[in-house]
C-alpha cells in the first residue's frame, strides 16, 4: 500500500492478518470492496471537478484578456474622440477667424462702394446743376437760341 493517498487498488489489494475469533473475511472482503468502489467513483469525481475547475480558471484568464482589451478599445476610442473634438474645435475656430476676415473686407468693400456711390452722385449732381445752369442760361435769351440752332 502507497503512503499518502490511498487508492481503490490499494483498498482491493488490503489483506488483513486474522487471529483467533477475527473478522468475518467474506463482510470485510465486501466492505472493502464498497470502500474501493466509492473510492474509484469520488476520484472519477474529483478528477471531473479539477478539469471543470481547469476549464474554468481557462475561461477566466479568456475573460480577463477580453476585458483588458475591451479597456484597451476603449481608452484608445476616448482618445481618438478627444482628438476628433480637438480638431473640429480648432478647425470651427478657423472658420469663425475666416468668416471674420471675410466679414470686415465684405464691410469696407461696402465701405468704398458708398464712397464711391456718394462721389458719382455727387459728380453727376454737378453736371445736371451745369447742364440745367447752361440749360437755364439758354432758355432765358431765345433770340440767341435760334441763331444757334441755324448756324
């Protein structure tokens, strides 16, 4: 018999010495028999519960792996975010800077146009106020008015 765990065989192969009024050996032989079946069946269980324990300790290193790289997955999607919305916020600051530019040469464009607007109008005022002074001047002698339009 080995020393430390005991095994069905080991309760099969048990052989006890007998005396004089000793056990029944067909009882003993019997319940050796059921200890070594029982035996048999809780180390067929043991070594099920250990592979079922394996697999589970397997699934959980899986598992672990899957969430670390899910956290991974995700810190990398935060950044790749705060980035995006870094950039777009740089890029609408842009734009508004642009559309300022814009703004203020479209107002002096406006600007300059008035001006000029004001100085044509100005100019053509003074050349309607000529031709209506000539055109008065004219009016007021007739005698010189045909003569003109004679010669």
């Amino acid at each position: 018999m080995s020393k430390g765990h005991i095994k069905a065989l080991d309760i099969e192969k048990k052989e006890f010495s007998t005396g004089l009024r000793g056990y029944n050996s067909a009882e003993v032989d019997a319940f050796l028999e059921r200890i070594a079946a029982e035996v048999e069946r809780l180390s067929e269980e043991n070594a099920k519960l250990t592979q079922r324990a394996a697999n589970a300790e397997a699934e959980c290193q899986r598992l672990r792996l899957v969430e670390e790289k899910l956290r991974d997955a995700f810190v990398h999607a935060q950044t790749a975010a705060d980035e995006i919305k870094a950039s777009a916020r740089k890029e609408a600051e842009l734009i508004l800077r642009e559309a300022e530019v814009e703004r203020v040469r479209i107002a002096q464009q406006i600007e300059s146009l008035r001006a000029e607007r004001d100085a044509f109008v100005a100019q053509l005022r003074g050349i309607t106020e000529a031709f209506a002074s000539r055109l008065d001047s004219v009016a007021a002698k007739p005698g010189e008015a045909s003569r003109a339009e004679s010669a």
